[in-house]
C-alpha cells in the first residue's frame, strides 16, 4: 500500500487590507492564517510577518516546511506570463512589490518553487479545480469585492494574453462612457461606478444622504447598503439596484466577450447572494447573446478560500 501523504503547498492571497496563509493538500486547507496586509508601507514588510506566519501555519498543520512543495502567491496586480514578474500593483497598494525581485527572491528566501498570480485569476484557478466551475471547459469569474475581479478559462486554458491583461481587466472595462476618472486611468470604468472603494463617495453625494441610515453607518460598505435597503431606506434601495444592474451588465459583457459556459460570482457582496443572485441570473437570461442555451451563473463555492486553493493548483504536482 502507498502511504505516501499528498504533496502539501503554502498558499498566500494577498489582500488590500489582509494577507490570507493556508496549507493545502489535495484541494483542502489544513490550517489558515492572517496577518494585516499593511498595505500602504508596501510588501516588502509584509514578507518577513508572512514567511513567519507561514511557519506557524505549518506547524499547526503538523507539516515541517521542508515537506512543503511550493508557495503560491496570489496578488492584486498584473503579472507578467512566463516569468511571473509583478508588472503593476493597485494605486497605493504594496507600491514596491515591482522592485522586489518576485518571484526569485521569494523562492531563495524559502528554497521553495514560488508561483506568483493573479488574486483573481487565483480564485478562479480554485473553482475550476475544486468549486462552482468544476467539471466545465469555459468558465468566468467576477469577484465582488473592494474592487470588482474578473477572470476567464477558455478550452480548458486559463487566459492571461501577452502581457498578463486578458481576462483580469473586467472590472476596468468602460460602463459609463464620460463618467469617473479611475485610478487605473481609464474613465467610467465599472469598478468606479459599483465597488466598494467607490461606494462612499456615490453615497455621500447623493441627494438624500443626511437623512439616509447610512449617513450614522460605522463601515459604509454594501452589507450596510444591502441591510439599509432591506429596511426600506429610499437611497440605500438606490444604490443597491444601481450596483446589482452594473454587476449584471458587466458580466453579460464578460459572456459575450469569452463565451463561457458557467459564469461564477464570488467575493464579500455575495453574501447578500439570496438578493444579488437571481436579479443578475434573470438579467443574464434577458439579455446575454447566447443563441446555444444559458450560461450557468453560480455563486462561487470556496468563499474566502478560493484563491489559497486555487494557487496550490496551479503546482503540477498538485494533480
Ligand atoms: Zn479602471
């Protein structure tokens, strides 16, 4: 009898505002962790907290980090194909990450094989191999969060494109022409008109604001919307309807653009998924040009775990 364990991997989703640790074997995580990402001062910092967590996490697995195989690093910026170079961060977010020498000098420091992705192609990774989009060929992703992820599997192929742009950008594609200026530079992108970055400032420059619940809300994110608006607040109705309408529109471009045939919907807003589901589901079926049938629209299955499980995934020896 074979009694060789399966290969174990450190998985790694760095978040704005928390940097999410896993060991993962065989698709599940054996032991978690978290530290703040910290992320105005940069990643730099942020290694020597994380490659100590690492250890923690692994001795709470009860694996010696000489039996780890490798460490998977799911990150919210573009990263090069190939060489798996972090090519661009989020404005303001681990600004040095570019100069770190990643992934090499992450892989020397561990004397690890290190993979860089992605944050969302990460998730999506994760679903396909083991969540909402097993078992399909084509599938999308769009992760509702701080900002709005998106991610495509074509054929069985993760899409990257030559500069590691395709497929990620969703969220950046224009949805209001002559709107917002973006961070990223383009102009009423969706991430400006629905995210939760961008929410606050919709908010309080509504008309109704001072007399909306949300003007006394601690943390003015989409669960204070969704909860206001479930208790009949008039600009809290507002802005959820406008948000799910820009959700659903996104991804019919998503649908038209890479032709999936299961489209996955993740990230914190998908808590409020009894609400968010069926309105995106029923927009989708009215009005996505898919003259084969309907795309599948399922709420991702893995939470808050799917990029960890997705970067052990990407390891060959993951199989
Ligand atoms: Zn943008």
């Amino acid at each position: 009898m074979n009694t060789t364990p399966a290969p174990a991997f450190l998985s790694c989703d760095a978040g704005g505002t928390r940097i999410k640790l896993g060991v993962v074997r065989s698709g599940r995580l054996l032991a978690r962790a978290e530290i703040p990402a910290q992320a105005g001062d940069g990643l730099g910092p942020a290694l020597d907290r994380l490659i100590r967590a690492a250890r923690r996490c692994c001795r709470e697995a009860g694996i010696d980090l000489r039996e780890v195989q490798g460490f998977g690093l799911a990150f919210p910026g573009i990263i090069e194909p190939g060489t798996e170079r972090i090519l661009s961060t989020p404005a303001g977010k681990f600004d040095d990450a570019p100069r770190l020498g990643l992934p090499g000098s992450l892989a020397d420091r561990l004397s690890l094989p290190v993979r860089l992705c992605n944050d969302a192609n990460a998730a999506l990774a994760g679903e396909w191999a083991f969540g909402a989009a097993r078992g399909t060929r084509s599938a999308v992703m769009m992760t509702l969060g701080t900002g709005i992820g998106t991610s495509a599997i074509i054929d069985g192929v993760p899409l990257r494109g030559q500069h590691g742009q395709a497929g990620c950008l969703g969220g950046h594609w224009t949805a209001q022409v002559g709107g917002a200026t973006c961070p990223c530079g383009n102009v009423g992108c969706a991430e400006t008109l629905a995210s939760t970055w961008a929410l606050p400032r919709h908010a309080r420059a509504a008309e109704g604001f001072n007399t909306s619940a949300l003007a006394h809300t601690r943390v003015l994110d989409y669960a204070a919307v969704f909860h206001a608006a479930s208790q009949g607040d008039r600009l809290a109705r507002q802005l959820r309807d406008h948000a799910v309408a820009v959700w659903a529109s996104t991804l019919v471009s998503l649908i038209h653009a890479y032709d999936p045939e299961c489209v996955v919907l993740g990230g914190g807003i998908m808590r409020s998924r009894a609400f968010v589901l069926p309105r995106i589901r029923r927009h989708v079926a009215q009005h996505a040009w898919t003259p084969w049938g309907r795309p599948k629209v399922r709420a991702a299955r893995l939470g808050d775990d799917a990029a960890l499980l997705g970067m052990a995934s990407l390891f060959p020896t993951a199989a």
